[in-house]
C-alpha cells in the first residue's frame, strides 16, 4: 500500500484537493502498480477542491539553483516575470470542475507516462515554483482562494506551474532513476519505456500529442451530443463544423469566454477569448517553455483522426489567444 498512498497523495497534491478524497483502503483496493493505481484515480470524479498548503515566501535566488536548474535559467525566467504579461481580472465564469480536474489530471498521467523525471521531485519542483511565483501573480487581482481550480485565476496559476515543471523535467530528462513510492523514503528503480524517444527534444511534442488525443477522447465520451464527429478526410466545411463544435465544448465548460473562427485558403485561425490560460500560455511562450494550450491540443488531435495533416502558430493579442491552423 506504500505505493497507493504515495500516488494518492502525490495526485491529490498536484490538484489541490485533499488527500482523504482517495481513500485507497475504503475503495477496496489492496494490491496495485503505481501507474494502476494512478489510472483508478483519473477514473475517479472529484466535485470538491480544497485550500492548498499554506505558502512562505519566494525563495533567494541563490537558493533556487541547483544541479538541474542553471544560474542562465533563473535569470531568464526573473525577466519573465519582471517584463513580461501581468495577471488581469477579466470578466470570467468559474470553469466547470471536473472539465478543470480533466485537463490537469491529464497533463499530470501524460507527463508520469513518459517517465522523465521521478513524480515526487515533479511534487516537489513544482511546490517550489508555486512558493516563488504565488505572491507577485495573486497582488494585482482580486482575492484568489488557494486550490479553488474552478475559479479561472487560479487555474491559470496551477496551470503554469505543472507545464513549467513539465517543461524543466523534460530539459534534462532521465532515461532511468530512482522514484520515492512511499513516506519511508522507499524507492524503485524506474526506466523509460524502449518504444518512447530517448531524445529530449522530443518529448514536449510527444506530451502535446498525447494530452490533446485524451483531452478529444474524454470529449466524446462526457459530451456525446456534443462532440465534433469523426470522418477521414473530410470537406473543409465539415472540418470546420468540427474545429467549431469541439471550441463550444471548451466554451459550454466556461474554460473560454466564446471562440472565433475564421476560415483561410490555406488553413483555418481559432480566436479563443480570455481562455483560462491566457496569462500562463504568453508566459510560457516567453520561457522557451511547452504551451499549455489545451484548446489547440485537442483541436490538432481532432484534425489527426480526420487525416488532415496541419500544423499551427500561435500569437497573442490583449485578452484573446490566436491559434493559426495551415494545412500541409
């Protein structure tokens, strides 16, 4: 049970929920692989979150490198935050919570299948992040409750904080490490899979592809009537439908304020406004870091079943994000 316990509260951490919301032993469950166990909680419904750990102040920039995070970096990313995109307070509805938990949940598992770094040094980076960025993102907006990842503010914080620790995991990735499985500092060996890239530089795409094909998959599953339909190679208007029915799913859930779409000769431009992550994906952008972009993700996953090959750009213009779609 080291194992159950350890992904209980490694998953409740990165969601900010409690721990007691997974009570391996109430469900029954005795024996089970880490990633077995992880999945049962991605299967699991959570409606409740609760505050996250209180949080002291940002660390001195001596005390934040290490020997995986190099003095170049931190200074990039001070510049980042000394001129780059302010948190504002748009007019936005709460996301729906279980859209919210789907979309970090689903980063989270993508991210422990690749198997880059150990998920307890992901816990703890990330905690460390959240420490050093929590009190200058949270001053120029109103109140922001701590855990609460319906509230768009705070999902856009949380957000940023997985995808850059995703994003510094994947810089200098392991192939094969050790990884803690319980509170007596047990450990297990753990080597990437044979069939995942040994390059680094691959896997941001790799996530990317995978997070987006999830995200389309739990669409059509939650949202039948819904769901953009599936057919190769379709006609451009019908893709478009598409493109157009999977951004209302995004909007139904209150993750975007509404969505534009506009047709090109040569592909298609996807304006999403004030999305939940406007101000963690210009962010992003600016640190070299992986965008998450979940909108986009899930729509080049749509366009993939549908055989069209594409790629896309993205620009940011005030509160509304660009994704621009061109055909190959």
């Amino acid at each position: 049970l080291g194992v159950v316990a350890r992904e209980a509260a490694l998953l409740c951490s990165v969601l900010c929920l409690p721990v007691s919301t997974f009570n391996p032993m109430r469900q029954g469950i005795t024996s089970v692989a880490r990633r077995s166990f992880a999945a049962h909680l991605l299967a699991s419904t959570v409606l409740v979150p609760a505050p996250a750990p209180a949080l002291v102040q940002p660390r001195p920039l001596d005390e934040r490198i290490d020997s995986r995070t190099s003095f170049a970096q931190i200074l990039r990313e001070q510049a980042v935050r000394a001129a780059g995109p302010r948190p504002r307070s748009l007019p936005r509805r709460r996301i729906d919570i279980d859209f919210a938990v789907l979309l970090m949940r689903t980063s989270y598992a993508t991210a422990d299948e690749l198997d880059f770094m150990p998920m307890d040094e992901f816990q703890k980076r990330q905690f460390l992040l959240r420490q050093d960025d929590w009190e200058s993102y949270r001053q120029p907006l109103p109140p922001v409750k701590q855990g609460d990842i319906s509230d768009p503010n705070y999902f856009d914080f949380m957000s940023y904080c997985q995808y850059a620790t995703i994003a510094a995991g994947m810089r200098d990735g392991r192939v094969v490490f050790e990884e803690l499985i319980d509170a007596n500092g047990t450990s297990v060996v753990v080597a990437r899979d044979p069939a995942l890239p040994r390059d680094n530089a691959r896997l941001p795409a790799l996530l990317s592809l995978r997070v987006g094909d999830k995200i389309l998959d739990a669409i059509a599953e939650r949202y039948p009537g819904l769901a953009p339909t599936v057919e190769l190679r379709p006609s451009r208007a019908a893709l478009l439908e598409g493109v157009k029915a999977l951004a209302q799913v995004f909007e139904y859930n209150n993750y975007l304020l509404s969505a534009r779409l506009e047709p090109s000769e040569r592909g298609f431009q996807l304006s999403a406004i004030a999305p939940a992550t406007v101000w963690s994906q210009q962010v992003l952008s600016l640190r070299g870091d992986l965008a998450n972009d979940f909108e986009a993700k899930a729509i080049a996953a749509y366009l993939r079943r549908c055989a069209v090959d594409a790629s896309y750009t993205t620009r940011y213009e005030g509160s509304e994000v660009v994704h621009i779609f061109v055909y190959a």
